[in-house]
C-alpha cells in the first residue's frame, strides 16, 4: 500500500490533517463552537467551488472564504440570541453559491464530490506541503497563543475580567479554525469536515481532564481515525469519509458509555 | 503603619438614563478587609468593574498607589456557571490563571498552583474535574485561581450567596487567613449582615444616591441594616 506515491501522500496529509483537528478540537469545544464548524464547511465548499472558478486551486478559494466569513461570524455571533437564525441563513447561501460556482466552472460533477466528501487519490505531492505548511501556521500560533487560549475557552468569565484580550484571541482562535476547515477538507471533503474538529475532542472530555490531556488523546482519536480509514478504504475501495465517520462516532460513542458507568456507579 | 492601597474619590458612573453613583468616595488601605453591602442593584458590581477598569467613570477618579500597575487584582466574579460537565481538573482550573507565554507551566509556576490550592484547602480534590466538585469546592477553587498570582487585593463578589451556612464561615475563614498571614487587601460583596459584621474591619454601605463607610467595630448589625434600608 505504501508503495503507491498517492496512499503516502494521503497519509501525510492525513497525519497532519488530524495532529491540528485535534488540537484545535479541543478549544472548539470548549468554546461551544460545533455549530460554527458546520457552517464553515458550507462556506468552505463554496470557497472551493469559487476558486476552481476562477482557475485557482480549491484550498485557496476556501481560505479566503472561510478566513473572511469567520470574522464576520465572529463579530456576529456576540449576540446569542441572533445567532442561531443568522447562521442558518448564511449557511443556505453559501451552499446556493457553491453550486452556482461548480455549475460555471463547467466541472463534471464528480469534482464536486471530491470537494464534498474528500478524495485520497487527487492528493499530489504539493498537496501535501501546502498542507504542511499550513498546518505548520496553525500549530505555531497554537503554541504562542496556548495559556491565554486556554484560559478564554475554559473559563471565559474569569478570562475577561482579568482582563485578557479576549476579542483578540476570538479572532484569531476563528481564523484558525477557518484555516484547519480547508486545510482537512482535502481529505475528508468539507461536508464532513466537523466531525474531525469536533468528535475526537468531545470524546477526550470524558476520559482525561487537563487541557493537555485531552489535546494529545483527541490527536489520538483523529489520527486513528484518519490512518485506520484510509487503510480500510484502501481494502475495500468505499469512501474514506464513511470510514472516518464511523471510527469517530464509535469514539464517541464509547465515551458516553464511559461517561455514564462512571456517574451511574 | 498603614499605606494606602486605593482611593474612590468623587466617583460617578453613569450608563444611558442610568446614574448608579454620583459622588462616591471611600479609601482602601493595606491589610483592609473591606464589606460592600447593599440592595441589589444599587452598584456593588459596576463598582467592582469600575476597580477593575472595566467600566469608564463619568466623573472623579479611582486612584491606586503607587500605581495601578503596581497593584495585582484577584477577583472572584459573581456568576460563573460551570456545569456538571466542566471537564477541567481542579488543579488545571486554577492553573488557567497563571500568566506567560510558555506552554507549559515552569517548576516555580507549578509550585504558585500548589500553594494556591494549599491555602485554600483543595489540595485533596485537586485531580477531580470541576463539574463534579460541590458548591463550596467550586468556590474554593475559584478563590484559588484568584489568588494563585499572588494579588494584593482581593474581589469577591457574593462568593458565599450560594453557599449553606457551614460553608459560609469555612470559605471566609480562608479569606481571613490570607487576609492576616499573607496581608492580602480584601474587597468582599455580601447581603450576609452577620458576616460581614465577623470578618470585616470596614464597611462601605450603598444606598441609591447615598453611602455610608467607616469602622466595622463602630456598626453593628442592626446599624448595618440600617444602613442598607431603601
Ligand atoms: N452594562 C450596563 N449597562 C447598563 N446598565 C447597567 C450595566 N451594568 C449594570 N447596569 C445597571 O446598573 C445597576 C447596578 O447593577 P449592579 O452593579 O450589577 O448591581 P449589584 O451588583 O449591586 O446588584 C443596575 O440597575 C443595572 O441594571
Ligand atoms: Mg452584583
């Protein structure tokens, strides 16, 4: 299997794909931002389906969509109550506008597929380095961003009235989100994409209960995930996103039962 | 010898068509353990934000000495909900607070988390996850993040509103520990007449448009009442 230069790449992409879901995961949680991942994956496919449009490539029509509307969601999702109406009213329109750009582009259909439910055999080589550079980016401002990060999602309250930047860290904190959504949609197709950034961390919560903790058991969660569904995809040529969902949802799955002998007991 | 740690002097602050306080003043100096006592609504957390600057005056000045920079603040805020599925460890809690750059937390930086926890007796508990802890291990714990920074001054903001009895007077017990051993300057919001009367040693009670500070040995706790009554 490692033989072929296209199951390699997918691997390493794969690998880095879930060292930064998992990561980020873990803060997307904790902020109560699951549903802000879905509607980027929505954006993120029209952002796809826009740069293949204008003759660029897929990643960069989503970082600039999904980079730009995490702003935007960010500065409008301080009002709570709005939210929820909003969001499903952007998320129609940037279905709407996926399609309408697919549509133009003259794109058979099954490259819409692939932006929608991942692809392991279009990854090549400079695939792979843009998604390690990427990735690279996010994990460093990760790194210099980590304490005031945790703080802000842990414990917002406590954050702002000590008096930490918090609305800088939101923004920033959402425009990696924005980048990890693009950078994973080249394996798991950007309509499946929330489950990388959020089961893996979902299910950590309920096994360990330090930051740092949860963050390498959701990478463990992802990267099972990701290597274990490409191989099975490999044997049995279905899709890797199926896979990848299926091993998630087990993982969370098992960690509610988890969750649940521990209180009943 | 005292020393100053702060002064409210002439302090108004105004939200559109609200005037919460229009000439306020009182001072805090150090090793104070100061009350805040009024109906709700009169102010006592506009107030606390007005400390922190969190909140502009309209008119006079807060005025902190030396400095405000000098000064490290602790605060337990009023309203923090963690739900039972607050998945942090105790000990990781009150590590949020610790400020840096690293990612990790540096062996002096480890041993400011320990000694918060010491301090405030959550040592034992320090590996259970905080949704699981009860109401005055909660508290505690949030003291223990207030303080592992070491401050000066100390805001608590009706910390003990949700607590029993019992817990009430543990819970301030440990305030008044940090308050004489390590000289802590406290700051405490309370509606609880007959605590504040036992650990207090200064009053400040609001009333809309008018308030009332001095000695706490000078009050007691129908005066206080008094002095509270709209
Ligand atoms: N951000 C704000 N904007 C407008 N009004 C406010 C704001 N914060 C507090 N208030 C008003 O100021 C008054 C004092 O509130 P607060 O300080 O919370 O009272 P307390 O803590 O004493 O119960 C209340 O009438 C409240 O409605
Ligand atoms: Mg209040």
């Amino acid at each position: 299997m490692f033989s072929l230069a296209f199951m390699q790449n997918a691997y390493l992409a794969g690998t880095f794909i879930a060292i930064i879901c998992g990561t980020i995961g873990v803060f997307v949680i904790a902020r109560n931002l699951s549903f802000l991942t879905h509607t980027l994956s929505e954006i993120g496919f029209a952002g796809a389906a826009f740069g293949i449009f204008m003759g660029w490539t897929a990643l960069t029509g989503m970082l600039i969509f999904t980079v730009v509307s995490s702003v935007i969601v960010g500065q409008m999702s301080v009002k709570q109550s709005r939210r929820e109406a909003s969001i499903s009213a952007i998320s129609a329109l940037f279905i709407g506008l996926g399609i309408l750009f697919l549509s133009l582009s003259n794109q058979t259909s099954s490259y819409a597929t692939s932006i929608l439910f991942g692809s392991v055999i279009g990854i090549a080589h400079a695939d792979v380095i843009r998604v390690a550079v990427l990735s690279g980016i996010v994990i460093l401002v990760m790194l210099g961003l980590y304490r005031p990060l945790k703080f802000d999602s842990f414990d917002a309250i406590g954050a702002r009235v000590s008096g930490l930047w918090t609305t800088g860290i939101s923004v920033i904190f959402l425009v990696l989100v924005a980048m990890s959504v693009s950078v994973a949609a080249q394996i798991v197709g950007s309509l499946l994409i929330f489950i990388l950034l959020t089961l893996p961390a979902a299910a950590a919560r309920y096994f360990v209960h330090t930051v740092s903790k949860m963050i390498g058991l959701s990478i463990g969660f992802a990267l099972i995930g990701v290597w274990l569904g490409l191989y099975l995809s490999y044997v049995t040529n279905l899709p890797v996103s199926f896979f990848i969902a299926s091993i998630e949802c087990l993982f969370y799955l098992a960690a509610l039962g988890f969750q649940r002998l521990r209180v009943g007991s | 010898m005292t020393e100053p740690l702060l002064a409210v002097q002439h302090l108004g602050i105004a939200f559109p068509n609200n005037q919460v306080f229009k000439d306020l003043n009182f001072k805090i100096e150090q090793g104070d353990f100061l009350t805040v006592i009024g109906e709700n609504g009169v102010g006592k957390t506009t107030l606390i934000r007005a400390l922190l600057g969190l909140v502009k005056p309209s008119t006079g000045q807060i005025k902190y000495y030396p400095n405000r920079k000098a000064i490290k603040i602790g605060y337990v805020p009023q309203f923090r909900n963690l739900d039972q599925e607050y998945p942090l460890t105790v000990e990781d809690f009150v590590g949020l607070n610790i400020r840096g750059w690293l990612p990790w937390l540096t062996k002096a930086e480890h041993r400011q988390v320990q000694t918060a926890m010491a301090v405030t007796n959550v040592k034992k508990i320090k590996q259970r996850p905080l949704g699981m802890a009860s109401g005055g291990e909660k508290q505690r714990a949030y003291l223990a993040q207030a303080i592992v920074q070491e401050p000066q001054l100390l805001i608590l903001d009706e910390s003990t509103a949700s607590l029993d009895n019992e817990m009430k007077y543990e819970l301030l017990d440990l305030v008044q520990n940090l308050n004489q051993t390590s000289n802590i300057t406290v700051f405490f919001v309370t509606h609880d007449l007959p605590l504040a009367k036992k650990y207090a040693t200064h009053y400040l009670a609001l009333r809309p448009g008018q308030q009332q500070f001095g000695n706490m040995a000078d009050m007691s706790v129908e005066q206080l009442k008094e002095a509270t009554n709209v």
